[in-house]
C-alpha cells in the first residue's frame, strides 16, 4: 500500500497550482485598493507634463493630450477593462512601485498613439520604463481592435440612406454612399525586408490605408496591409471592399429616380483619378482627354467636395493619432495593420461619442504630402460608370 500513498503525496504537492490561482484572484482584487493602485495618475501626469503650449483647462488639457474627452476616455476604458484587469503582466508597475489602473495603461497607450513620441520619452512622462509602454501599448491595441469592432462596420440599409440624404443635402449629388481615398503610413525597413514593392512613388517604404468615409468623416471600411509600392486601382481589387461591391452586397441599394421618367442613379462612392471609374465608383471628368465643357467642371466642382471629405477625414486621423504621420522606425509589418486598425477605430469612436476635434489637431497641409502632385491617373473606365456619371452630370444642370 506504500507506493500508492505516496503517489497521493505527489498529487497534494502538485496542488499549489491551484492556490497560485486564489492568490491570482487576489491579487486581481488589489486595484481596488487605493493605497496599492496609482489612481491619482492624471494629477501627476499633468503636472509633470504642463508647458505653454498645454492648455490651461483642465479638460481642454485632457484632450490635448489623449485625443478624448474624460467621458469618451471612460468609455474607451470600458471596453477594454476586462482584459487589462484580467491579464496584467508583473511588470506593470511605476516607479514607486503602485500597480498601474487601467485607466493609466490606456492614458499610456493613446498617449504613445497620439503622439507618436518614441517609448522612451511617453515613459518618462508617465514614470514608467520603456518596456512597460510597450507591453501596454501593445495589450491595449489588441483589446480594443477585438472589443471596438462595432464601430467600425458598414452601415445597414436604414443609416444608408441617411448618409445618402446628407451627401445630396450637403453636397447635391444624390444617392452617394462615401468618398474613397488612400494614404501612406511611412516607415524604415531594414535591409534585409526592404523590397521594391514597399518602395513607392517618393522612394519611402509605406504602407497602404485605404479608406471610405460619410458624410461626418467616420470610417465606413478600412484595408491596409499591402505595400505602398503598388497602385491605387490595383489595392482596391486586392481589397474587400471590391469584392463586396462586385458582388453586390453591398452598394447595392435603393436606386434614385433623378427626376419624373429619368434616368435611375444606383449607389455609389466618388473617388479620385487614380482609381477607375467603375458602376459603382465615380470618378472626376478627365479634362486631358478632351476640353472640359461647363457641365463637366460644374461636376468635377460638387465630386472634389464630396471626395475632400475624404482627404479631410485623413487629415484628422493622422493629425489625431501622429504616429501614422510620423516615420515608423522598423516596425513589425505584421503588427503594424493592427496599429492602423486600432488608430481607425478610435477615429470613429470620438465620432460616434459625440467628442469635438481641436483645431490645432489636424495636420495643416494634405495628409499624404509629396504623393498627390504625383498621383498615377488610372484610365480604366466601364461604361456603365461612364453613363452614370454622365447622368450625374446632367442632373447638376437642373
């Protein structure tokens, strides 16, 4: 009976498996405590980081700084709270050795994205180390681009059709869906990855984004991912967003009746001259073709207006979250989608919270300065693109 008894020994020595999982749960249970969390993190973040270019109220302050108000900020914690509370890695403390909240690892997180400072300096501001705003930065990038999904979706058929109604009120075209534009998000490769497909027209390494905006500048669908090198026309056959289209899913809408017994306008986006005019993409009047008549300017006026939305919207986005303006040194081309989606995501959400944009955010010149001077015209042209605009066209005369 000897051996089996001690096989029951082993077994009760193996069990401090599962008193490490109580002491887990307590120690989940210690950010309650004032005394063991750093709950007054913004107090000393402000304080330490106030200069005169901060603004002097407090909550203009907090925006300046995490792109959010406090109540959109709360929200955003919301979101990704179970995550951050239920795996939080040993390192995750300050300097005096508190635990961080999850607010402070969000304030870390979008202040690394909105400002696009290195590790080291968002650190410093926060009394944290380098690695711990890497480990942050990182956990809170996958919380949110798998818990903020919702906000970023393509709208059903009832939001459609309002964001039809406000392009046609706005702008006069009638039943546009969105404006479509791309952007490059710059970046250093070493040597060993660098490659002609990541080189594009400026000779940087980028990455493409891609994306279609309403009329209040949200995020309608993203795609990034694929190298700067490539065109414009051929990213959105590579895209979802052209399969989507293609096969009628979606854009495939209530059609408008321009006016009594005319012509039928169906559902569509505008976009510029570097993609191709497709049935459901519509693109400007090409004046190097042939001498532009006053119905074809009167139309290139009311599509570049609809398409800066567009270009304004990129504005914002890399403005607000500067790490998508400034030149990524080498980063994880596998992680850096994620980086992308993520700042996308948070695009929308101030959006949909109802969060104003100061007016020193955006960047002051075009969101892709250097590139839309040099712009590759795509000459592809359905016909059936090629009518539609035409009927557009037409209608504007009226």
């Amino acid at each position: 009976m000897a051996p089996p008894a001690v096989k029951k020994k082993k077994k009760k020595k193996q069990q401090p498996s599962s008193l490490d999982k109580k002491k887990n749960k307590k120690m989940k249970a210690v950010p309650v405590d004032p005394e063991a969390i750093d709950c007054d993190w913004w107090d000393t973040f402000w304080h330490r980081n106030s200069s005169l270019s901060v603004p002097l109220d407090e909550d203009d302050a907090f925006k300046h700084f995490f792109r959010a108000s406090k109540t959109t900020f709360s929200y955003i914690c919301s979101l990704v709270r179970e995550d951050l509370i239920s795996r939080p890695p040993s390192g995750l403390i300050n300097i005096e050795g508190r635990l961080l909240s999850v607010e402070k690892q969000v304030a870390i997180a979008l202040r690394r994205l909105a400002s696009g400072d290195s590790q080291v300096s968002v650190g410093a501001s926060f009394g944290v180390g380098q690695s711990t705003v890497s480990q942050v930065t990182w956990r809170f990038i996958e919380s949110l681009e798998e818990r903020a999904k919702h906000h970023l979706r393509w709208p059903d058929s009832d939001r459609i059709e309002e964001i039809k109604s406000k392009f046609e009120d706005m702008y006069g075209l009638p039943n546009c869906c969105g404006a479509i534009d791309t952007t490059h998000i710059i970046m250093t490769l070493p040597a060993v990855q660098a490659s002609d497909d990541w080189c594009d027209l400026e000779k940087n390494y980028s990455m493409f984004l891609q994306g279609v905006f309403d009329h209040e500048m949200r995020f309608l669908n993203m795609v990034t991912g694929w190298p700067g090198g490539m065109t414009v026309s051929k990213l959105l056959k590579f895209s979802g967003f052209f399969k989507l289209c293609e096969s009628g899913q979606i854009l495939d809408g209530n059609a408008k009746t321009l006016c009594e017994g005319g012509s039928q306008v169906r559902e569509y986006v505008v976009g510029g001259i570097s993609y191709p005019l497709l049935p459901w993409l519509i693109t400007p009047h090409d004046d190097s073709d042939h001498p532009s008549s006053d119905p074809m300017m009167a139309f290139n006026d009311r599509h570049e207006k609809v398409r800066s939305v567009a270009a304004t919207a990129f504005a914002h986005l890399k403005g607000s979250w500067r790490i998508l303006s400034k030149v990524m040194w080498r980063p994880d081309r596998r992680k850096l989608p994620s980086i992308i989606l993520v700042c996308c995501l948070l695009h929308n959400i101030i959006i949909d919270c109802g969060d104003y944009l100061q007016e020193d955010i955006p960047l002051s010149g075009h969101h892709d300065a250097g590139y839309a001077d040099r712009l590759c015209k795509c000459k592809q042209t359905d016909p059936l693109g090629s009518e539609l605009r035409g009927y557009l066209t037409e209608y504007l005369l009226r």
